[in-house]
DNA sequence: TTCTAAGTGGTACTGAGTACCATACCGAAC
DNA sequence: GTTCGGTATGGTACTCAGTACCACTTAGAA
C-alpha cells in the first residue's frame, strides 16, 4: 500500500501506542494471574512487574499505584455511564432522576456480565481485600459526582442531583451483595432493589 | 479510707487503664494538631509518636494505622448505633426499616453536632484526603453490616435488611455533602434528605 | 517483697511509592 | 539513511508505613 494513502487507514495508531498498550496488557494480567495465585496481599509490586517483564518504576507509570492495578477498566466504564446519562433528557424530580439512573446502571449490568469471567475475578479479589472495598468505594463515589455534576449542569436542584446518584448507589450496592458475586444474577438484583425502592414507598399508606 | 472498702469504689479504674486512656488521648490529640498543621500526607507517625511522646511502636499498638487515628472515636458511635437501633421494634417492610434507621440516624446526627469542633476537624481532614474518604467508606459500609446483621437476626427478609442500611446510609452521605460540612446543618440536611425519599416516591403518579 | 503479665521503646526488616538519571527508541524532518 | 527531539524505559537510592522481635520496665496480685 503506497504511502499516502497510509494516513486512509485509521486502524492502525503509532507503534508507540501499541505498545503502550500492550505493556498495560501484560501488567494487568500479570498481576490478575499473581493475585489468583497467591492473594493480593502475597503479591509484590516487584513480583508483577517480573512477570509482564517490565521495570519495577514502568509499573507506576502505568498504575499510580498496586491497587489500582485491579481496576484497571473503570475509567472506561466511567465514561460509558457518563455518556449513557448525558444522553437522557434532563428531569429534576428526584423519582424521575432515579429512574433515569436506573436505566443507565441496569444496562450497564449487562456489559459488566457479559465478560463474566473478568467480572467474577475482580468482584472476589474486592470482596476479599479490604484495601480493595475501600478502593472500590472511592471510585463509586466518583461515579456519583459525575452524575450529580451532569445533573448540576442540567439545571437539576442541588438536593436532587445530590442524594440521587447516593440513592442509585446504594440500589446497586445492594444488587450486588444479593447476586453474591454472580454476573448473571446481577442485573435482576440490582433492577429490583430499584424497584423496591419506587414501590415501597409509592404503595406506602401512613 | 480502709482498703477493704476500695473495691466499693467503682468510679476509679485500675492506674494501668487510665494510663491507657491517657496515652491515647495523647495520641489522638497530637495527631489532629499536627494534621491540622501541616496536613494528613505531611506528617509521618513518626512524628505523632514524638510530639505523643510515646515510641513509633506504641503508636502502632494503640492504632492499627495512620489513618486509624484520624477515626478515634468511630467505634464509640457504632456502638452506640447498634444498641439504639436493637432497642427499635423489628420491622420487615422496607418503608418502616428505613424509617426506623431514619430515627437512630438523626438522633446521633444531634450528638456528632455537639462536639462541634472535632466534628468539624474531623470531616475537614476526610473531605481533603482521598485515602481518608475511603477509610470513612469503610466504616459506613460495616455500619451498614450491623444494622443488616441486626435486621437479619430479628427476622427481616434479606432484600429489606440488605438495601435499607444502605438507603439510610445514602441519605446520611447526602445530608453530609448538602449541610457542607457544618455541624449545625446536618441534623437537618440529613433528615430532609430521609423525608425526600419517603415523599418522592409516596406522591408519585405514574 | 516477689512474681507474673502487661506495656514500653528500640532495632532491624520488608515493601510501597517517589525522585532522579542515563539510556533506548519511536517518529518526524531533512 | 541520518539526525534529532521527545517519549518511554529501567536502574539506583531514598522516605516512610507497617511488622517482628527484642530486652526492659512496671502495675498489681500473691
């Protein structure tokens, strides 16, 4: 293929990116197989680096540091949910804001499931490591600020785009301690916590 | 007085106690001072330890970590929450378990706004450290377990003893974040936060 | 007074995370 | 193809959290 027309080919970034990318690749691997074997707590920065044969340095400019080398999907799911939500229209009612949520959170169920082995490796090596949970939490609550922030943007009240995105949380956190780290029970967990929460209270008669 | 009316005596512990108690104050009191002077990231236990003057390795055996420290009294408000939420009658719908947590929530609410000043010290030094923030996720979630556990124990179908601490603990983090910090806004903030969810969804017309 | 268990502080270690440096290599421009 | 600039790499050396182990002190009971 002549060289002008290389640039026609969007399908091949620079070899430097591959790289990148595949130096990424064999970190998180590396390390998923490490901390299969031996838990996370057994498992060196060091260890890992040897074996996706990279320097002990290389591996913290590629994770800012061990543990977030178990999450090394989030910021793209972060960005799916993201754009997902923007895409909705605005509400600022706090029934309405939740269920828009809702709908969000259970499609994104289903990606998670989808790769369910991944999705059990990573569930089992959080539940098992408290350092891990606390991580986890972090990034959850970052994923509510994004939402309250977009619903902010959209003109929502405050109360709502805050308690909100807390109050979808707190669905899917119990959706997932229901299906006990099972992907495919996942989704019906969480959209029924949702349910229950609109039900409860809707059918409640003081 | 004849010593073998000192056993009479309840109000004094043994002198190896108050020795405890008192180097723990000095510990936890050293520890915010020096926090509040240079920032959580900035100062080494090391440097707790010297200005507590006790050695590095008695702060070790007071606190399990640093970031232990900056949480010296949580254990006293778990549980303080769980004997006053076993106090509660059981319940197993979901609207009426919530409203019960509601209850134990907002009474302690009143009780963090008392000490003003720490709780203020407190949620300053949470709020601007990531690695706190993740400690405090950890403390609400095993908050949650107990009132879980409780509700469990008393009978409670398992999808109402999962989702309502975690619900309640939604509405307690939005509270949080919309009184700003401000120990005289919380109460309030917390409870409106428990009241949108209970109205929202009761006046919903679908 | 004596004995035992609890508490203390010191030393020495491992491992996470950072700063810095010299080297290697991609990619572009000549 | 050669050269050149910026980027990625791996190594060394450091700080600090956290642990294990030690000898020493001291509270409190016998």
């Amino acid at each position: 293929m002549p060289a002008r027309y290389a640039a026609a080919v969007p399908e091949r970034p620079p070899l430097r990116q591959r790289k990148r990318q595949r130096a990424r690749e064999q970190i998180v691997e590396a390390a998923y197989a490490l901390f299969a074997e031996r838990g996370f707590g057994d498992v060196t920065v060091a260890d890992i680096a040897e074996r996706a044969e990279v320097g002990r340095t290389t591996f913290f400019r590629y994770f800012g540091d061990k543990q977030e080398v178990a999450f090394s999907d989030e910021q793209r799911i972060v960005e799916r949910l993201t754009e997902l939500h923007r895409a909705l229209p605005p509400v600022d009612d706090l029934a309405g804001a939740l269920a828009q949520i809702r709908e969000v959170v259970v499609l994104l169920c289903g990606e998670l499931a989808a790769d369910g082995e991944h999705y059990r490796a990573h569930e089992r090596l959080v539940r098992e490591n408290p350092e891990l949970r606390d991580r986890a939490a972090r990034k959850f609550h970052l994923l509510c600020e994004v939402f309250r922030d977009n619903m902010l943007a959209r003109g929502a009240p405050r109360e709502v785009a805050v308690l909100a995105p807390q109050l979808a949380l707190a669905c899917y956190r119990a959706g997932q301690e229901l299906s006990d780290g099972d992907p495919a029970a996942l989704t019906g967990a969480v959209d029924s916590a949702f349910a229950q929460v609109s039900e409860s209270f809707r059918s409640e008669v003081t």
